[in-house]
C-alpha cells in the first residue's frame, strides 16, 4: 500500500521540477537595464595629485607714510578705489613748506648779491696786491670772505632744493596702478613723518598666487618649464564663470626643510578681478598632457580579484568583463591605458547584477568625457 503511494508523489514532484525549469529560460532572456557611455579618444593634461592650496598675494603692496608732517588737507580718493600710477591721494597744508620755500629764495638771492659785490672786491684788492698798494692782511681778508659767501651761497641753494622736495611731499601721489585699501587719518588729522601710515595700495592686475608642492614633483616641474610655459588654474568655493588661467613664473630657491615642499608662484592678469589678496584657492598645475588617450567615465571601472576590469556592451547587447589598466583619473573620467578601444561601449552603472554573457538593455547614457576637467599627475 505504502508503495502505492509513494510512486505517485515521486510523479508529482517531478513534474513541479520539470515545471520550474522551463520558466528559468525565461527569466534568464530578460535584459537587465543599464547605463552606458562609449570611450573616447581627447587629450588629456597631466596634473598635481591631489590639487595644492594655495593663496592670492598682491603682485605689489606699497604702504604709503607722510614724507613730511603736517594737516591733511584733502583727500582725492575714496577708500577701495582703484588708482593709478601718479594720481594725486593726499594733500598736506602746503603753506608752511611754502612759506619755507620763499625763505630760502629770498636767502639765495641775498647772498648771491653779496657773493657778487665780494668777488668785484676781491678783484680789486688782487690787483692792488699785485701793485703792493695793500697788505698781505687786506689781500687774505677778501679772500677769506669770498669764500665764506660762496659757501653760503651753496648752502642756500641746498636748503632751496630741500623745500622745493619739501612743498612736492605735500602732495601724496599712487606709486603705481592699484586698488586702496581704508584710511588710517582722514581731512583735518595731523600726522608726522615718516611714521604714521596713510594707506595701503596693492596691486591686483596682475596678481600672484603663491602655493607649495612636495618636493618630488621638482624634477618634473624643472623640466617641464624649461621646455614651455606651464599653465596655472585657481578655483574657489562660489566662483562665477571658468576658472581663471595663470602661468607659473617663479620657484623658490630651496626646499623646505620641515614640510618637504617647494614653494611656487603663478602670475594672473586678473583683468576681471575675480582673484583677491589674502584669498585661499584649489590649485591646478599643468605639468604635460597625454594626447590621444582613451577615457571613460570613471563609473565604469570596476575592481576584481584579479585587478580592474570594465563591462563591455558588445554589438549583440551582451556584456564582456574586460580586464583593463587604468591610468590617471578625472573628476569624471578615467585614463584607460590598455584593454580598451575607442568608440566601444562600457556600462557605467548597474554592474552588480552583471555576469559575462547577460544580456542588457542600454536605458540611457552618460555624456562623454571633456578635456576641460581637471586630472591628476601619476
């Protein structure tokens, strides 16, 4: 009886078996959605990993002092202003230096006068000394005083010139092309010279931006300069609009001992003003650029136990995991040096539902990589 009921239960689970595997085929021919993107072929700049920090310093800063003291009488210019090279800052009460100016002219005149009548009596007593009709002590005495008012004449003329600078000095000009800073004294203030401080001017047009790399990248940097100019980009947390394009114009003449780096700086027009004293920025340095390089977005790539490996859409929507070699990275895209062909199709997102062989369904596309975005140096 026992065996009558077992065969026909033996029967049923065959059957729900046999049931099951017809449906796995089923399942196994729905394509699993994806994201792709195919691989381009650009050229790619060489950058410092990771991205230095560096700060914005005027290329000039002048800190304008009193060169003689005195009340300010005007001030030409409002505080933040641009200025440039000449224009006129501060005015001091000229009338005392004025005054000291009209003095030593009146001095000079009076013992040029004198100078003038001692030589025509000095001539005189030279040729009634020649004609022994006067001393020995005559002759010296107009002598002696002919030399006592050309001294004085010369003197006069050195206290002249000396108020002539004088009355200039109240009259405070911009040393060069630049922006204000605040006022220290304003109209009606007495400051004395030179140790009171007016204002500071610097100069932003163009501008410097100074950052430090680890010293292993000298060699590089060295070469790579003498060979062509090295382009410099700054970017900030906020900025409007690309980021602003320099070149690297100085490296420091020694290594810094306790952090092992090398200072750096890079020139900017700033034509538009978007760098600012004082300012910290992220810092690209371009060192060379890999052209013709294959890229991909760095989605695709993916870690393996055997190393790095992508998916790759082949033409019947089947995927390939493709073992790779990747080089440098981009804020989006990675270098792929070898196992990857331009122009062929990687999967970006959804691998983890991927084998070899599955077959997928591409339901949209990443934008291809751009030069623009910045890369790192190996």
């Amino acid at each position: 009886m026992r065996k009558n009921l077992i065969i026909p239960t033996i029967v049923m689970l065959a059957c729900w078996l046999a049931g099951c595997s017809k449906s796995s085929p089923v399942n196994e021919t729905v394509p699993v959605p994806v994201l792709a993107a195919q691989a381009v072929v650009t050229n790619v700049p060489v950058r410092i990993d990771p991205p230095p920090v560096g700060h914005v310093m005027p290329f000039s800063s002048v800190t304008i002092r009193p060169q003689i003291g005195g009340i300010i009488s005007r001030i030409h210019f409002q505080e933040g202003q641009e200025v440039k090279k000449g224009d006129l800052l501060f005015t001091i009460d000229p009338r005392p230096a004025q005054a000291a100016l009209e003095a030593a002219r009146a001095a000079l005149a009076r013992d040029t006068a004198q100078l003038r009548n001692a030589k025509i009596q000095f001539d005189r007593e030279q040729k009634l000394f020649d004609q022994k009709l006067v001393s020995q002590d005559e002759f010296d005495t107009s002598r002696a005083t002919l030399d006592e008012l050309t001294g004085s004449v010369a003197a006069d003329q050195s206290q002249l010139t000396n108020a002539q600078l004088n009355l200039e000095f109240t009259a405070i000009r911009a040393p060069f092309d630049g922006r204000t800073g605040s006022l220290q004294f304003h109209e009606g203030n007495v400051v004395k010279a030179p140790d009171d401080t007016l204002l500071t001017i610097n100069q932003i047009h163009p501008i410097y931006v100074v950052f430090a790399v680890a010293e292993r990248y000298l060699p590089v940097i060295q070469r790579e300069m003498a060979a062509k100019p090295l382009g410099v980009t700054a970017t900030y947390e906020n900025l409007a609009g690309p980021p602003p394009h320099g070149e690297l114009t100085f490296i420091d003449n020694s290594v810094d001992v306790t952090t092992g780096t090398i200072e750096l700086k890079a020139t900017f027009a700033n034509t538009d003003g978007v760098l600012w004293p004082g300012q910290f920025v992220q810092v690209a340095l371009t060192l060379s650029e890999l052209t013709n390089a294959v890229v991909v977005p760095s989605q695709a790539v993916q870690n393996g136990q055997n190393g790095q490996f992508v998916y790759v859409v082949k033409a019947d929507q089947t995927v390939e995991q493709r073992p790779i070699k990747s080089g440098i990275t981009l804020d989006s895209g990675t270098v792929v040096e070898t196992g990857l062909s331009a122009g062929e199709t990687v999967v970006t997102d959804g691998q983890l539902r991927l084998a070899p062989g599955v077959k997928v369904s591409v339901s949209g596309s990443r934008q291809p990589v751009t030069t623009s975005a910045p890369t790192n140096a190996p």
